[in-house]
C-alpha cells in the first residue's frame, strides 16, 4: 500500500535539504497511516524559511483519532498533524473566535502532497473560506483583552524601580498582548508571532516605530515608557481601570461526584 500511495504522491520544487526532508516525512506518515490526503505546508514550502523554519504536513485520515508528531528528517524539525475530516471542521470555527487560524492557513497555503479523497479540496475550499472572514472579536473579550494587557502593563511598571529582569519580561508580554489586540480590532486574525510586529506596522507605522523603540531601550526606564506609549495609543490605560462585564449567564453544573449531585 505504501509503495503504491508513494507513486501517487506530487513534491513541490524544494532546495535541499528540505526536498529529501519532505520525502522521508512522507514515508514516515505513510508507514504510520493510511492517509485520505497530506498537504505539506509552512514557511519552507511557500519559501520563506528562516534558519530554524521547519516543515508542516497536514494528514488526513479515516481514523477517529489525533496525533501529533515532532521529529528530524534529514537535519529538519517536522511538524506532522494527523486529523480525521471532522475534527478538522471543528477547528475551524474554535480559532476563528480565538483569532488564531492556524489550521486554515496550514491547508489553505500548502501544497497538496497526496490526495485520495474529495474532502481534501473539501477542506481546502473550506480553510479558504474561513480565512476570508473578518476577524470576530466582541465587545466583551475585546473588554477582557484590554483590560488584561492593561494590568500587565500596570504590573511592569511596579516592577521597573525594583526589578529590571522580572519589568522586562512583564513589559514584554504587556506588549504582545496589546499588539494581538490592536490586529483584532482592525478585524484582522493574529499572524504569527515572527510576523506580528510587521503587520502592526503596515496597519499604523507609528505604532510600529513605538514598538521598534520598545524593543531597542537600552534601559529599564526607556522600556517602560515605550510600552507606556504603546498602551495610550491601543488601550487608552496604562493599568486599572474600571468596567463591568454586566451579568453573564453560567450553565448549571451538577457535580456527580458529591451526594447532592448524586441524589
């Protein structure tokens, strides 16, 4: 069967060693499942690898089962994802909300290895789909983003006088945040992390030179107020504030561990 499913198989135009790479990641899937479709994707195959990129290759398969495995071929870390068509579909919409497209942009960007099904291009049609989306970000998460960037924010500034290593690390993550939050806002889904602050600066350059300015201080006090100024401009705070989500329905959860729930 492997032999067989092996001659079916298309490769992209590669360099080596990420060719020879794909092949043998290809031969591992193929002892490891009975694959409906491989799709090899990532910043290798659309050729934009950096030193450390590595290869993604997106399996679909008939099991009811998941599996993820990390492994070397040829020198090159491999990223192997092997999902059955349904909980494909479910990821869809879960990182729609979350703003984190990954498994979209994986099979809408990659290049069809194998393909022995109809739900391949399915799948694919679909990821094209959902990333045409806007961004959903709502008033209440937006409301809970802001806020917890802004305490961040608050809690480096706390740090700063005392502490320039713990300051640095909460500054940092302050500002992350804020960066995620000002790409949802423009209904935009969140890039990668390699190309957050690209993004950022084509949306607003001078929120993109406010984060070059943060990211290049030369001390505790100008790392601070860089982030400072990143926070008036994307959450108008620089800590607390006050809000009210309003009331939130909760589901009823009955504990069927302890005697009243067992009752």
């Amino acid at each position: 069967m492997a032999d067989t499913l092996r001659d079916r198989c298309r490769w992209p135009v590669l360099p080596e060693p990420y060719a020879g790479a794909l092949r043998l990641a290809v031969e591992f899937t193929l002892a490891e499942t009975e694959p409906l479709g491989i799709v090899a994707t990532g910043t290798v195959i659309r050729g934009e690898a950096h030193p450390a990129s590595d290869i993604d290759l997106y399996v679909l398969h008939d099991a009811p089962h998941r599996r993820r495995v990390q492994r070397f071929f040829q020198g090159v870390p491999t990223e192997i994802f092997i999902n059955p068509p349904h909980a494909v579909r479910s990821y869809f919409p879960s990182e729609h909300r979350a703003g984190r497209r990954f498994t979209a942009h994986m099979l809408a960007t990659g290049f069809v290895v194998l393909d022995r099904s109809p739900v391949v291009d399915q799948l694919r049609a679909e990821s094209r789909g959902w990333l045409d989306r806007p961004d959903e970000l709502s008033a209440a998460d937006a409301q809970r983003a802001r806020y917890a960037a802004a305490t961040h924010l608050e809690d480096g500034a706390d740090t700063t006088p005392v502490d320039g290593a713990v300051a640095a690390l909460l500054l940092a993550g302050a500002v992350t945040q804020m960066l995620e939050l000002f790409v949802r806002s423009r209904g935009r889904p969140i890039p990668r992390a390699k190309a957050l602050v690209s993004e950022v600066a084509a949306l607003d350059p001078s929120l993109g030179e406010m984060v070059s300015r943060f990211a290049s201080a030369t001390s505790p006090a100008e790392r601070l107020d860089a982030a400072q100024q990143i926070g008036d401009r994307v959450l108008q705070a620089r800590g607390f504030f006050e809000w009210d989500s309003g009331p939130e329905p909760v589901p009823s959860v009955v504990d069927s561990a302890s005697p009243r729930g067992s009752a």
